[in-house]
C-alpha cells in the first residue's frame, strides 16, 4: 500500500471544520474511496467525534493537546485507521485554539512519514463576522488582542483560505471581503464556500488535488503571546443523562439552554468562541453550535419526533473567561432549562479548565519540503 492521502483542515473555533469534514467524507465515500477522520481536542468527550460517528466514518480521537504537541499520539491514531479500515484518505481536523501547524505537524510528516502519508494544500477555515471583525477591521471580535494573534497566525500559514459560510453574506458583502482577504493575505488562495449549503465546494475539492509544494508557510509565532492567548480560553466537555416522565422536543431544548447561556455569557462579558451540544436519542440526535455572543445559535443536526426516553447530552464549550464562571453558566443554565420542562440532569465525566502552554514535540523553522 502506498501513501495515503492526508488532508488537514484548519480554522479558528466555529469556523464550520466539523461540517466541512462530514461533507467532504461523505464526497470521497460517494466516489467508492474508503475513508478515516482523526479529531482533535485539549479534552475528552467531543462533540465532534459523535458527530462524525453519526455519520458512519471510521474516526480516531487525539485528545489531551493538539496535533503539534500530539504528533506521536497522531501518527498512532492514523496507524489504527490503517490497520482497521485500510482508507484511500484521511481527514484530520486540530483544535480550534491551535496555530503554526505548518512548522509543527506538516513539516514534520513530510519528512519522517512521507512513506505513510500524501499531504494535500493546507486550508484554513474562515468564518466571515470574524474575519471583518479581527482581519479587516483590525479588532479582537470581543477576544483579547492575544486570542486574536492566533487567529491571525493561523491565516499566515494557509495555501487556502476557505471563506466559509457564505450563504450568510449577500454577493456585495462576499466580493469585498474577498477582495480585502486577497490584499492582506497574498500567500493564499482565497476561496468562498459554504460547506451548510455545499455551495463553492467542487472548487475548493479541485484545489485540494492541484500537485504543488504546499505545507510551507511556516509563520514567526511568538510562544509566550501564543501561550497566554490559549490560556484565555476556558474549556469545559461533559457529558449528562437526561430522563423526563413526558416527552419532549431535543431541538427546541437544546435552542432553548443555548439562548439561556448566550445572554448569561453577554451579561458577563464572556465572549462564545464555540459552544455545542449534541443530544443523542433513542429516536435520532440532535446538535446545536452557539458562534460568539451576538450571533443565536444553530441547529445543526436535527431529531425527528419527540424523545420519551432516556437519552445522553455531549456539552463542549470554548469561552473567553474563567473556567469555574464558564461551568457555572452552561451547569446552571442546563439545570434551569431542565427543571422547567420537569426533566431530570445526571452530569457526569465534566472537564473544566485552561489549555496548558503549547509544547510541539518538533518545529521546523524553515521548509524542508
């Protein structure tokens, strides 16, 4: 068997990497190509790893650190989707809050597993209200000066800049942004995408198999700044059971806890970078994702019919604030939410705390491939 296929997606927290993944697995599977997925975060019981599940790809879990500070545990994880599953390509997705993939994981694979893996362009997933927010407007999107510095370094190492979401901007808005991103970003390709609606996709997969030397934008990353801007953000994964004596509607539930704890974190002046749920059911699942503070949340998958039995909730949640402030809203308001509509909350396996200090196992401070 030779190389196969890696392909690493990138993009702040929110920017719709998850959606992308699954739509783009679901594009190769429909091809006849078999298919693995490796996600990635600083904790445990994701959001994601079940929503890929759902979906029916074969998934590995990198947990406890991002990629570049994970790499063994990375190549560990591709070893296993090899043996088990024997894909044609594998998609990876890093933590949101994770910069300077280039110098720490792509360079790295490209010299000491170039016999295990083909790496694809780098794309780096944007989402437009921060992109005007941090990159055109030159502000934090409602972040510290910090957390915005690794929003910026995460552009700077991109081959291509995937302007997501875009079914959300009118034509006028999508060409000016465009246009500014090309100015200030000229080392990438800038390309408009929606991967909700699938719209700009066929272009971005054609790009994706443009042969090239990509992976080589290693950026000047300051690890103190980098340091301190993760530790800004507060993480907190649990998981609950929920049981109720009457039935009742997962997604107008889960738009419900999402909305009590948006205003909770506006009246705080905690800025959402990405809070989601998923609620799975005896009767299907159902997701929501809340994308900062101005913005409601959004249903992502949806349950069909209402639940009358028990079911589990996956809660992550990436905040600018304190940790305990973080857990106390999203608990409190969980516990509001169900004791209004006389359902019973067992949570268990909760996770709340900072990022620690990035410590890439290699960093590569020029190409080599």
């Amino acid at each position: 068997m030779g190389a196969v296929r890696l392909i690493l997606v990138g993009g702040f927290l929110g920017a719709g990497k998850t959606t992308v993944l699954n739509r783009l697995a679901r594009h190769f599977t429909d091809k006849g190509l078999r298919v693995g997925v490796i996600t990635n975060d600083q904790g445990n019981n994701l959001v994601d790893t079940q929503l890929v599940k759902v979906e029916g790809f074969n998934v590995e879990e990198v947990t406890g650190g991002c990629f570049c500070c994970r790499l063994n545990d990375f190549t560990d994880a591709g070893e296993k989707l090899l043996k088990k599953f024997c894909p044609d390509v594998i998609l990876a997705e890093p933590v949101g809050s994770c910069t300077d993939l280039v110098a720490t994981v792509i360079q790295p694979l490209k010299l000491y597993a170039d016999q295990d893996y083909s790496l694809d362009p780098f794309t780096v997933f944007l989402d437009p209200a921060r992109a005007n927010d941090i990159v055109i407007s030159g502000g934090a999107g409602g972040f510290s000066e910090k957390v915005a510095y690794i929003f910026k370094k995460q552009l700077e190492e991109a081959d291509i800049i995937a302007l997501n979401k875009v079914d959300t901007l009118t034509p006028s808005e999508r060409k000016e942004l465009s246009a500014k991103l090309k100015e200030k970003l000229p080392q990438a390709k800038i390309m408009e995408v929606s991967a909700l609606t699938g719209e700009g996709f066929p272009g971005w997969v054609a790009a994706l198999e443009q042969k090239g030397s990509w992976g080589r934008n290693i950026a000047e990353v300051d690890y103190a700044v980098y340091a301190e801007g993760e530790a800004e953000l507060a993480w907190l994964n649990f998981t609950a059971e929920l049981s109720s004596p009457a039935e009742f509607d997962a997604d107008i539930f889960l738009s419900a806890l999402a909305e009590n704890i948006r205003q909770d974190f506006l009246a705080k002046s905690m800025e959402a970078a990405h809070v989601k749920f998923v609620m799975m059911t005896a009767q299907g699942n159902s997701s929501i994702n809340l994308v900062g503070n101005s913005r409601q949340a959004k249903t992502g998958v949806k349950c069909s019919g209402e639940i009358n039995k028990p079911c589990r909730l996956i809660a992550n949640a990436r905040v600018h604030g304190e940790p305990q402030y973080l857990e106390s809203i999203v608990v409190g308001g969980l516990k509001k939410i169900c004791q209004a509509r006389g359902i019973t909350a067992e949570i268990k396996n909760i996770q709340s705390f900072r990022p620690s200090p990035p410590k890439p196992v290699y960093r590569f401070d020029k190409a080599v491939r």
